[in-house]
C-alpha cells in the first residue's frame, strides 16, 4: 500500500478535497487521510481509468474536484500613502514583528532584498513543496521545510544551494515578496512597503497532470492545484502560531473556476483562518476585465432561448466552461457547431453527466450538471469540449419559467489555455477570480499609480452573489521590485497590487501593537480601516466595482482618525 506521501505526489492516484466530520481521519485512512483545517480535509484514490472523465463522474461532484490557480501577472509605495508613514517620525511603521506569507512560486532566498544589513536572512520559514530530500514542516507530509537557522547558515556558506537547494525560477513569488516586504536597497533606489517584516514562503508544486488534462490547461504557464495552496495555508498558521506573530497571508493567485461567490474552498479556509487572532488576508481580484472571458444574460423568457457564442481558435486541442445560475430558475442547454450541427435542448436532471457526439465532426462535449451544486445550493452545468472544431461554438441557454433570474459563464483565466478561447459578447463585470470573492479578504483591484488612472484589464466586481468586491484599488503597473539572481525588474498586474496592500496592513498591524495598550485588530476591523482610509475621487460614485471603495492610501487611514 503507498504511503501518504506517495499518494500526495502520485500522477496515479486524484486528490479530493471533503468536507470533514469526527470519524474522517479514521474512515479514509486506507486513502491517505489528512486535514486542512476543522471543516475540510483530503483523501487519494487511484485514478479511476484511463478515461479523464471517469474522475468527475464516479460519484464524486464538483465541489471535491481541486481547481487550477494560475499566476495574476505578466511612484508606486508613495501614492499608497506608505512612503509617508514608513519615514513620518510619530509613526515610523515598517512591519516589524509582523509575518507576512506568500504562497507562491517560492523565492530567491540570497537576494539582497531579504537579507538584513548584516546579511541574515529575513525569512523566518520555507516550505517547498517541490524538493523531497529533506524534512516536511510541521504536520506536512511532502515537500522541504527550512528554518531561519538553516537559511542563516546557507547564507554563511560558499554555496548556499547546497545546504538550502529551493529557487524560484520563475520569479513572480520573489517579485511579490520584495514588493511587499523587501529591505532598503538605496543603490537600486528599492524599498518594499514592510522593510522590517518576517517573511513566511510557500513554494508550490505544480498541478498533477491528470487535472491539467481534465481541466485542458494547454499553455506553458504554470498551474497549482487548490489543495497544495490550502495545505500551504495551514503551513502558515502553524508558523505564526510558533513565532507569536500576527499574519498577513498574500495571494496572488487567481481562478475562473468556482462559483464567484465566495464559497470555493479555498476561500472557505481563508475564511476559517480569520478566526485566529491576528491572521489576515490579501487577495489579487485578476485581470480579466478585458480578456473576454465572462458572459452574463438575464434569464431567457419560456420557450425562447440566449445564444452564447465562444470563439474557438485554430489547434484548440480542448477548453472547459462552466455555467452558474442562481434558484429559482432551472437552466438547460443545446448547442450549436461552426459546421452548423445541431443539438437540441437537454432535459433538465438533478445530477447527471452526459457525453455528446457530433456526426459530422470530432468534437464531443462532456457534461456534467448539479442542479443543486453541493457548497452554493446554485445549480452548475459543467462543459469540456474536446478537439472542438475551430469557429464561433453556440451554446443556446433555456430558463423553465419566468422569474427574473441571470446567469454567468465563464472561460479559464488569461494564460491557462494556449491558443486562448473567448466569447463573443463578453461582459468585463463580475470578472473578479477566486478567492479574492472570500468575504474576509482584502481584496484588490489594480490602478496605474504615475497616472491614477485604473489598469485596463484590472478585474471587476461584484461577485456573482453581489457582495462589494473588490475592496479598494492599489498600484500595479510598471511597479519595481526584486527578481532572482540579485536582479530587479518590473511588473504589472493584480498579484502587485495585493502584495503591496499586503506590506501595507503589516504597517498598520504594527502601529495597532505599539498602541498602549497593545491593540491587535480583528479581520473586520482591519479591513474598515483600510475602507474609510481609502482615498476617493469626487467624480464617481463608491463603492463601484472597479475602484470597491476607493485608492489605496495607508496614511489617511491616521489623518481620518485625527480628524474625527
């Protein structure tokens, strides 16, 4: 029987993400068992056939299946009001004794910009996930953990790799962690917004394949499955917990799976992690706005429908979508393919999968509907489309009565697929990735901060369920920071905009914890301050669902309350 590791690290065996109860641990022993957090746990079973779709049809739906979670990216501290606080000599914040963690595609744990001025290492743990060889942290059962101490004494070495071998190679993980926390660097003119934190990193492992078949991830670009990020999660409350230090978690991952409201389980654990004292969130909204990746209709009136139209490049080995209606309505579907076969309207089930064969053509479609989809209570219907002939795809959406409803569609995140598919008729709102929807998140849109003007593709609110989201807005544009190798480069996009929010709240965490007495905030209470510190434009109206309720502004979060 393999052992728990080898069933978390198999290409043979799927992951499931459950909900837990008192007997978990001992029911599913034999499939490697193990928990997250006190609400959903993990188990691993050989994969069902070699048919992909078997996995999602055996029995086990779509709340279990892990989703995909791509990378957000491809002046700014001082309009953030954060140049002021760190040098303002009655507040002189810079995050100290507070840990700030990414979970991400790790770090260049040598760059200057997280060592101290004496050259020891800023980070106080590192779990990659990727290296095997050495000892796993705390409760974890895979993966590399590595303590300050061992840092230290890889720093001190002639070659750090081999003591300590984890690097980023890809360089956004070093990038959002020197934007967020990094030390003064006044020959590259470089300082993170925390220059005095802790750092906490997570060095991901890529998705296993038989999900990126599942899901047709066909780009370059890599993807992480949810249940190494919730695992990365529980790394960093075991952490905190040890350092006594309050938490700031930063996300700069995003995903067009899930139900955009908040109830993913992903966001169900940052959620559940705003229940320990001083553990907060940040949480990239995307930048999907003007990717053409989300449609929206009201719901079509009886025996009449609404025409979808996805444009399907040429060698689209395959896509999935998926579509989301809230009760009362009861959606159907037929389709329509570029040759102009055609499939009539399918019956409405509770479950059910079904697989579609066209004549003419090689396409077939699989699907998968929850009428009543397990977490949200809304109903889902699940599409894959294999070797799809190249055109404009119609997919023709039935209401059963009525009501005034709406649905959504959506397409996978901008660089998951490879050529990328679109719609036609795309709607930009509502393009906020999960888990930013998570309610106890800050979550953050991305505006130009040389011309305070708001990033073309950043993502728009609300969630699907029409809770304000995003937050407030934050610089993301041609923003400086670290890359591996000693270097510094540039980045734009909605990952940089949450970690500079996320070395902001370290800011303000720290000015809580010099109050006399000590005052450490709660997550809502953090989140108000940041809300009515926010800086707004007189011309528009707030909250809106591309600014939330306004500019990122760290120092009017004081001035506001002086003023009072």
């Amino acid at each position: 029987m393999a052992t728990i590791k080898e069933m978390i690290l198999s290409e043979d065996y799927a992951d499931y993400i459950l909900p837990i109860y008192p007997q978990f641990l001992d029911d599913y022993r034999q499939y490697g068992a193990q928990l997250f957090n006190n609400y959903y746990g993990m188990i691993h079973r050989l994969l069902p056939s070699s048919d992909i779709r078997d996995y999602y049809s055996n029995g086990l739906f779509y709340n279990t299946v892990p989703n995909l979670y791509s990378l957000l990216d491809t002046v700014n501290l001082e309009v953030s009001g954060i140049t002021t606080v760190q040098n303002q000599p009655a507040l002189n914040l810079k995050g100290r004794g507070i840990l700030i963690g990414f979970i991400d595609t790790g770090i260049d744990y040598t760059h200057p910009a997280f060592r101290r001025s004496d050259g020891s290492s800023r980070i106080y743990g590192l779990w990659d996930q990727t290296i095997q060889s050495g000892t796993p942290p705390y409760e974890m059962l895979y993966g590399s953990g590595y303590t300050n101490e061992d840092l230290n004494n890889a720093l001190a070495s002639e070659n750090p790799l081999e003591l300590v071998p984890s690097q980023d190679t890809i360089g956004h993980g070093t990038f959002l962690a020197g934007t967020a926390a990094g030390s003064s660097i006044p020959e590259n003119d470089f300082i993170g917004a925390a220059p005095s934190s802790m750092l906490a990193v997570v060095k991901l492992k890529e998705s296993k394949k038989y999900l990126k078949e599942l899901f047709y991830h066909t780009s370059d670009n890599p993807v992480y499955q949810e249940s190494d990020i919730m695992m990365g999660i529980r790394y960093l409350l075991f952490l905190s917990n040890e350092l006594q230090a309050p938490l700031v978690i930063c996300i700069g991952l995003g995903s067009n799976q899930g139900a955009h409201s908040g109830q993913s389980a992903l966001a169900i654990s940052l959620t559940l992690s705003a229940n320990y004292w001083g553990v907060y969130s940040v949480a990239a909204a995307g930048n999907e706005a003007g990717k053409a990746h989300h449609f929206f209709s009201d719901a079509p009136a009886p025996d009449t429908s609404v025409t979808v139209e996805i444009l399907v490049p040429e060698n689209t080995r395959g896509f999935t979508a998926e579509l989301w209606g809230a009760p009362p309505e009861i959606y159907s579907v037929g389709f329509e393919s570029p040759l102009g076969e055609v499939i009539q309207r399918l019956p409405t089930r509770i479950n059910y999968t079904d697989t579609i064969q066209f004549v003419l053509e090689d396409t077939e479609i699989f699907i998968a509907s929850e009428l009543i989809q397990t977490v949200s209570g809304d109903q889902l219907i699940f599409f894959r489309f294999s070797n799809p002939t190249p055109g404009a795809w119609k997919i023709k959406v039935y209401s059963s009565s009525n009501n005034a409803g709406n649905f959504h569609i959506w397409l996978p995140v901008s660089g998951f697929m490879q050529p990328d598919v679109t719609f036609l008729r795309p709607d930009p709102n509502t393009t906020i990735t999960a888990p930013s929807a998570a309610q106890v998140a800050l979550t953050t849109s991305t505006y130009n901060g040389y011309t305070n003007s708001l990033f073309v593709n950043s993502s728009r609110g609300f969630t699907r369920t029409g809770i304000i989201k995003p937050d407030i807005a934050a610089p993301g544009v041609n923003v400086p920071g670290p890359a591996p190798g000693g270097r510094f480069t540039t980045m734009t996009g909605s990952s940089v905009a949450a970690a500079i929010t996320a070395g902001a709240c370290a800011l303000v965490i720290e000015w809580g914890a010099k109050r006399n007495p000590p005052k450490i905030f709660n997550n809502a209470e953090l989140k108000a301050l940041f809300i009515r510190g926010a800086r707004r434009s007189q011309v528009q109206l707030y909250p809106n669902r591309e600014w939330g309720y306004g500019a990122l502004d760290v120092y009017r979060i004081f001035s506001v309350f002086t003023n009072i």
